[in-house]
C-alpha cells in the first residue's frame, strides 16, 4: 500500500492547525469608515494631479493643477 494512504490527508493535517484569530478591537464605526474612504478618494486625486502635473506643459494647466494640489492637501489637512 502507498505511504500516502497511511498517513493523514494533507486536509485534516492543515484542519489540525491553529489558525491565526483575528485581533479583537473596536469596530470603527461608519463615520470612521465614510473618513477613510473619503481620505483615500484624496489621495488617489491627489496622486493623479501630480501625475499630470509631470506631464503638464502649458503654463495655465500647470497653474490650475497646482491649484486643485493645494486644495486636495487642505482637505486632507482637514481629514486629519
């Protein structure tokens, strides 16, 4: 008989080991959850504009764009 099929299977083997538990804490609550996902929304503008300010030629669109950067850090500024 093969040696495998002495052996446990390699399904009840991995069932044997203790799985890592999730850390309990605090559950953030929605106005946390509305902050974070509006701070990372921030960053991802935040990180298009300056792509585009990489590319920018024309003084006007740099100006403006360096505009919207100032405003996106304010508001993250504000976020915390």
């Amino acid at each position: 008989m093969a040696r495998g099929w002495e052996s446990k299977s390699v399904e009840e083997q991995q069932s044997q080991i203790p799985s890592p538990s999730p850390k309990p804490g605090p559950r953030p609550t929605p106005e946390q959850i509305a902050r974070q996902r509006q701070r990372q929304g921030l960053l991802l503008s935040r990180a298009h504009v300056i792509q585009q300010l990489e590319n920018a030629q024309n003084t006007h669109h740099r100006q403006m764009l360096e505009g919207a950067l100032v405003d996106l850090d304010a508001q993250l500024a504000r976020l915390g």
